[in-house]
C-alpha cells in the first residue's frame, strides 16, 4: 500500500486527490494547503475548494509541508502548488525520501529543473512531471500509430489548444507571469511536450507570438522543422471569445490517411474506404497517477515521461516565446 501526500488543493490537486483515493494500491494519509483552518485535524471532513467536494474523513491535514514530512511516512506525494513553488517543495519531497509526482510545467526555467533533476538522484528517489497529455487517450492512440506506422509515414500534423482568456483576478498567481509562466509553460507547453514526446528535439523551431496590450504572449504559433519533409505545427491561445470557451484538437496527415480529434474519439479518414470514428476509453490523468504508482511500486521500469523530457519542455516552450 503506497502512502501518498497531496500538497496543494486546488482544482488540479483536487484531481490529484481523487485519483489517488480511486486506487486500491494507495491511501492518501495527509494533505497540505496554506488554505486549511486547522493543521493537522485529521477530523476536516469534506472540503469545498473552488466549488469542489474534496473528502478530507480521516486525513491528516497540514498548513506546512516541512511539518507534513516530519510528522507521516510518505512513500510519496503529489504536488500541485503554484509553478514558482515547484522546486522548492519538490526538493523539499525528495530530501524527506518520498518519491514525487509534480504537476506540469517542471519549472519556471531550466535551472530549477536542473536542479530538482540533481536533488532526485541525489535522493535515489523518482521525480515525474505529471504531462498528462502523454497520458490522454486520443494522444496515446496518435503515439502508437505514428509509431507503428500502420498508415505510412507522417506528412504534417497540428495541435491546437485555444481558450478564451483565463478569467483570473489580478491577485491571481496565475496572473503573474514570473509566478505562473504565462501561456508559454500553462498552455503552449502541452503540446510542446507530445510533439517532443513524439518526434523527439527538432532540427530548429521558429514561432509567432501576439500580445495582449500589457505586453504578456496571448497566442502562440510555433513550427517545428524536424528534417524529414513532415511539416508540424501547435498553436496555443488566450485571443479567443469569452463565448469560445476551451477546445484542445489535432490533426494528421499519414500517407494512406488522415486523422482529426477534437472533443472525444478520433476521426479516420482513410485513403481508401469510408471514415471512421476510433473510439478511446479512460482518463488522462487516472492513467498517469497509475503509471506513477506502478513506478513507485516496481511494476513497471520506464517512465513515459522522463524528469530530462519535462526539462526540455520546459526549455522549448522558453525558446519559442522569447522569440
């Protein structure tokens, strides 16, 4: 049985925590969040956090991490704190000897995530950056037939991810660039991070950016030159009406096909024949918690994503904005 913590309970950590809660390998033993009333009343009972019913009954709850790792034995912890607070509490994790599982991005730059890459190993502990898209399972059928080659090669493919600007109040971390990253490593990163995931490093990466009129990125357009003759592309945007709401899709072109999702399910438009749609089952983000926790239990020895891909996500989503 694999003791888990969860540091932060926000809506991601809310999803964290119930994942955690749905497996039957594991037992979430203690929370911590600067917003609890009380630390250490094992008595919260549920918790409304952003309109979310979070079932604390029997979990010891901790306003301090340093207090939560003195206090529990933890096999592990999921963090899902503020991006400027990653390395700190990751560190923190690692140095107590818990294995971590640390929401996206890595970091707010490269050093810190070299330097949570060091203090891992240094700990002999596993770090994985939870990108959950890797897990998604539209993206994991895309992963396996580019792999497999089952409709040739790839000729072009493009992600998109668009939204309508976040409607965050200016007190919000997430309003604050050099706390959050901006679109850069909150949207643009996701698909970034699958077209790394897939291709690998590309030869070079060129990209436009248009900017709100406080000068913060609001949609980026990068393309990614990978030598092969394949032409592919992500665009990520806050520039959408507020009536668009959020849509993430793709589209790719093979030599016997071409393949289109958005929403649920993937769309085959076969060479010969009539379309069809690919129905996929399960969650993103059940699938990467059970991957952590076969990880953490030895059942399975290669991580889907590595802390050195997180890394180079987080480096390429830099690069292209800061173009």
């Amino acid at each position: 049985m694999i003791r888990v913590g969860v540091i932060g309970l926000g809506f991601m950590g809310g999803v964290h925590l119930r994942n955690w809660q749905a497996r039957s390998d594991a037992e979430v033993v203690a929370v911590c969040d600067a917003i609890l009333p009380v630390a250490g009343d094992s008595k919260q009972g549920n918790l409304d956090v952003g309109g979310e019913s979070l079932d604390l009954e029997g979990i010891a709850t901790y306003t301090d991490a340093a207090e939560m790792f003195a206090a529990e034995s933890l096999d592990a912890v999921s963090i899902a704190l503020p991006t400027h607070l990653h390395r700190p509490i990751a560190i923190q994790a690692l140095e107590a000897g818990t294995h971590v599982l640390c929401e996206k991005p890595m970091a707010l730059n490269v050093e810190d995530c070299d330097a949570m890459i060091v203090a891992a190993k240094k700990a002999e502990r596993l770090l994985m950056i939870a990108h959950c898209i890797r897990f998604w399972p539209e993206y994991v059928w895309l992963k396996q037939v580019i792999d497999s080659g089952e409709y040739g090669k790839l000729r072009a493919a493009e992600f998109q991810r668009l939204s309508a600007a976040p409607g965050w109040d200016s007190n919000s971390w997430f309003a604050d660039v050099s706390k959050s990253g901006g679109i850069a490593l909150d949207l643009h990163i996701h698909d970034l991070d699958f077209i790394q995931y897939c291709f690998g490093e590309p030869v070079q990466a060129r990209a436009a950016c248009s900017r709100f009129d406080n000068d913060v990125p609001g949609h980026v357009q990068t393309w990614l030159d990978y030598g092969n003759n394949a032409a592919i592309s992500a665009t990520g945007s806050w520039m959408m009406p507020k009536s668009f709401g959020f849509k993430m899709s793709y589209s790719a072109v093979f030599e016997t096909a071409a393949a289109f999702f958005e929403g649920r399910g993937v769309k085959v438009f076969p060479a010969e024949g009539e379309p069809f749609t690919v129905e996929v089952d399960g969650d993103g983000y059940a699938a990467e918690i059970e991957h952590f926790a076969k990880l953490v239990g030895g059942q399975e020895r290669t991580m889907v994503v590595t802390p050195e891909d997180a890394r180079e996500s987080v480096r390429m989503a830099l690069e292209v904005t800061e173009q």
